[in-house]
C-alpha cells in the first residue's frame, strides 16, 4: 500500500510509546456532583497526554470518536509542541506559531496528527468510527495519512457539510460554501452506524409508499426521463423492446402514450432489471 512521507516522519513514527501515562486527577470544584473517573469528562490538559492517560480505562471501548484539528490555513498561528529527541523537531518548537510563511507547516501539521491518530486508533471498539473535520488546507494529505493508519479499507466516507448559506463575493477565485469530514472505521467490517428515525413531516411528498416495515418509498418510472431525452429519436441506443411472457415487445410509454427510452442500454438493462415471470 502506499505510504506518505513528510519530513520528521521517523521520528514521530513511535512518539506515542515514550509519552508517560498521567493519572487522571479530579477536581470536585470544577465537576458536578461527586467526582467519578467512571463518568463523564471534561480533560483540561495536553492531548497527547490526555489520550495517552484513557488508553487504561477506555482501550478499545470507544464507539464514536469526534475531532476537529487546527486546519493549517496559515493564519491559525497554532503551535507545533511535540518535545520529540530530535534535533531537527526540537528547532521547531523555537519557530512557533506555525503560520503561512512557514515553509515546512504541512510536514509539521501531519507530525502533530500521527501520534494522536495512532493513539485515538488504540482507543476505538471494533464497531467504532472517528470522524476529522477539515477543508481543501489538509484533506488530501490526511486521506493518506488516515490510509495509512487505519487501512484504506476502512475508509468509510469524506461527507461535505455546509458551514455558510452563500458565497463570499470578494473570494479571489473560488467561494467555498462547504467545509471536508473524513470518516473511518476501526474495522470496516464490524462498524454500526445508526441511521436517523424520520417523521412523517420529514419525508419527501413524492414518497407516497409504504413498505411492510413502515418505509416509505415512491415508485419511479422505468424510463429515460429528461425532455427530448427520453425519446426514441434522441436516445436511440435506449430504444429497444424487452419481450414479456407472453411474446409481446414492451417499451416505456411516455407521457403522450408513445414508445419511449430505457434509462439503460440493452446490455446494462439485461442486468438491472429482471423481464419475465
């Protein structure tokens, strides 16, 4: 499979293993109710320590891991703060905040992610998803850092959310409306996802069907659909006869009543949909 290589990789590589385990400490002033290490948390710390002292209690029992990383736009001015036993890493931490004109931001930004992802990937349950939020700056590098540690076969999604409702006019090229979420399994094969329950008021109109379970669905036409292009004369590849149990030709029927298009060619039709009985 291939790798990513950015610089300090080798370095990073096993950082995870010679950070210390801490013990979580509670603090009855800053919680509710009695403090209880079993419960809910809120960890004020640094992350890469915080996720190293839960590998004890929560190690392989996470279902749902949710993170949200600094973008590395260049004016984020986060700071690169991984003391790893290396020359070249240790001159980073004195050419903070990692800003645009930092030449080396993106080798700095994915030797900040990879002893975090290698440790959040300990922490999920084999049914369990983690979910990175992030836009065009990083995407495409943590695709293939994120292959690379959970296995691009556990590659669930890259799901596009929308953060504004319109463009920004003084944009210089393109106005981006969305921003990016990589979402992958521990084990593709294991992972539950659930699926929203949706009232009533919450379906389509045009899902005017009800299945033996209770789901809706509506019923679409088996043809070409689209104007002039769901005519014979215009798709005449999608024109063909499908015979019936009786011997009869069959052809959609448009609107008017005339023969129409298949949505599919003859030989992709053969597959989709089933003719006889």
């Amino acid at each position: 499979m291939p790798e990513i290589v950015f610089k300090g990789k080798e370095y990073v590589y096993n950082h995870h293993l010679t950070v210390p385990y801490r013990p979580l400490v509670a603090h009855a002033d800053k919680g509710v109710g009695a403090p209880n290490l079993a419960g809910n948390l809120v960890i004020h710390g640094d992350n890469l320590a915080a996720l190293k002292s839960l590998l004890p209690r929560y190690a392989g029992k996470v279902d749902l891991i949710f993170i949200d990383p600094p973008y590395n736009t260049g004016n984020e001015g986060w700071c690169y703060s991984d003391n790893v036993n290396s020359p070249i890493m240790k001159e980073w931490l004195s050419t903070n905040p990692v800003d645009g004109d930092d030449l080396l931001r993106h080798d700095k930004w994915l030797c900040m992610m990879w002893p975090r992802l290698t440790l959040l990937r300990e922490l999920l349950s084999e049914r369990g998803s983690i979910w990175m939020t992030l836009d065009d700056n990083e995407v495409h590098r943590a695709r293939m850092l994120m292959d690379e540690l959970f296995g691009d076969s556990n590659y669930l999604a890259t799901v596009i959310w929308e953060k504004a409702d319109s463009p920004k006019m003084d944009a210089e090229r393109f106005s981006t409306r969305h921003d990016t979420m990589l979402v992958y399994a521990r084990d593709g094969l294991q992972v539950s996802l659930n699926r929203l329950a949706t009232g009533d008021d919450e379906v389509a109109p045009h899902y005017d069907q009800t299945d033996a379970d209770g789901r809706r669905f509506y019923l679409k036409p088996l043809r070409a659909m689209g104007g002039q292009g769901e005519t014979r004369a215009a798709r005449p590849n999608l024109y063909f006869g499908l015979e019936a149990p009786d011997g009869t030709l069959v052809y959609p029927a448009l609107k008017d009543g005339t023969d129409g298009a298949w949505p599919w060619s003859r030989k992709k039709g053969l597959y989709a949909v089933p003719c006889g009985n």
